[in-house]
C-alpha cells in the first residue's frame, strides 16, 4: 500500500474522540480532561495537537531517558500559535505512550478531514515530522509523511469508510 492511500485509510477510521470530548457529547470517554490554552475562540479555525500527559504519557518513570518538559516546549515552539496545543489526561492507549492527537481545524473537518492519533513521539526529530506535515496542512489536506506511518494509533479499530478495521 502507497503512503497515499495509507494515510487516507488512517484518516478515514481514526474516530475524532477528542472532539467529541471538547463539544461536550455524552459517552464513557467523557471524563477525559483536554485543557484548552486560554483565549480559544468558537470562531477559531485553527487545528490542534493534544498532547496526552496522563499516568504513562510523559511520565518519566515510563520514560526515564526522555525530558518531557524539554519535549512538551519544543512542540509549542514549533506550533504555536497557528496551531492549538492542548494537553490532555489518559487517552486510554497508554501502551503507546507518548501519545499525540492531530486534529484537522473546523474547517477541514467539515470537508472530511479526521485526527490522527500518533503512537511514541518521544523525540524532537519525530516532533518535527509532525510540526512539518501540520505546516503542510496536516490531516485532509497532506499525506501522513512516511516515518510517521509506523506511529499511527488505532485506539479503537474503528471501521474505515469501506468497512474495514485497522485491528
Ligand atoms: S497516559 Fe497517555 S494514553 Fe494513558
């Protein structure tokens, strides 16, 4: 399979959790905490990462050799403020820690656009591949770039648009 049709795949069955959590619709995942940075607008178009912070995800028992403050900044750095960086509590998936969540803007997302959600980025050369693919115009609008293809989480094998789990 091509990066292409890879990536489509990837963005067609990844279920936008996150934003269902942000908008406020009831279901077991309500509970998850996604701390906003101050200042976001309903008008607001931009995308954002949310960065899992909850008991493995940047926890340096987990992850003793990485500085996850030094990690947490550079993302920002990178980011910020054309898109949102947002930290959240335990998205479930803690075997895949560190875990990040790129989610298309509002705008995007009307068009077809889904999050995806990244498995390990426990490094700055990784944190870059994302901040560069989002500088391209991330998910919908770019393929998921080709190291990235290895990090890609299915928390829930969701079914893709043609029927088919990632499971
Ligand atoms: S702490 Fe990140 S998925 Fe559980």
């Amino acid at each position: 399979m091509g990066g292409s049709a890879a990536s489509a795949r990837v963005q067609l069955a990844v279920e936008p959790r996150i934003d269902h959590l942000t908008e406020g619709f009831g279901d077991e995942l309500h509970a998850v905490h996604v701390s906003e940075p101050s200042g976001a607008r309903a008008t607001d178009d931009r995308g954002a990462v949310t960065v899992c912070r909850g008991c493995c995800c940047g926890d340096p028992n987990r992850h003793p050799d990485i500085d996850h403050d030094r990690l947490l900044r550079h993302l920002r750095e990178r980011l910020e403020p054309a898109t949102r960086v947002r930290i959240s509590d335990c998205l479930l998936v803690c075997g895949d820690s560190n875990v990040l969540v790129v989610s298309p803007s509002p705008s995007a997302r009307r068009a077809g656009a889904r999050p995806v959600w990244l498995a390990r980025i426990l490094s700055e050369a990784l944190q870059d591949c994302v901040a560069d693919w989002i500088g391209r115009g991330g998910p919908g609008a770019v393929p998921l770039p080709q190291e990235l293809l290895a990090h890609v989480s299915a928390p829930f094998a969701l079914p893709t648009a043609a029927g088919e789990g990632l499971g």
